[in-house]
C-alpha cells in the first residue's frame, strides 16, 4: 500500500517536507498542470489547491499496488465520475 502525496500550492509547514508530506509548487506551476491535464484529481480550497498527479497514480497502479487517497467529497465525486468515462 502507498499513500498518494498531494500537490499544493500552499506554503508548506515548518514539519513538512517536500515530496514526502505534500509536493510544494506555485500557483504558476499548478495553474500550468491543471492545463495540460496532469491532475488525476484537483481542488481549490481557502488554503490553496490541492491535487493528485496522474504519472504518481499511473506509476503505482501499473505496478499493482493499492493507493490510499485523503480526498474530500468534491475529489470523491470526481473521480467516480471520471472511472464512469
């Protein structure tokens, strides 16, 4: 089992570490992932966006394994969508 690792936009914590907690970029940066459809899944909350990259979900599942997502409601309504097309 692997633990998805969100991008976000927001400034990370004085305990978090980049690629390990969150995957710290700019709103420039996600502005330009979410264009070229790289998020398997993405929010915009008051602390900032919040996504899951597609190459991190594709990599772990074309290796078989299983991935837990921390999703609210919003990213759970979308990726059904999504698995319905």
């Amino acid at each position: 089992m692997h633990k998805s690792i969100s991008a976000t936009t927001r400034k990370a914590r004085k305990d978090e570490k980049n690629n390990s907690d969150y995957i710290f970029i700019s709103e420039e940066e996600f502005g330009k992932a979410i264009k070229q459809g790289e998020f398997f899944q993405w929010i915009e909350s008051p602390l900032g966006k919040y996504g899951i990259l597609l190459s991190s979900t594709v990599d772990l599942l074309a290796k078989g394994c299983t991935i837990i997502m921390d999703l609210d409601p919003t990213g759970v309504n979308h990726i059904k969508k999504m698995c319905r097309n």
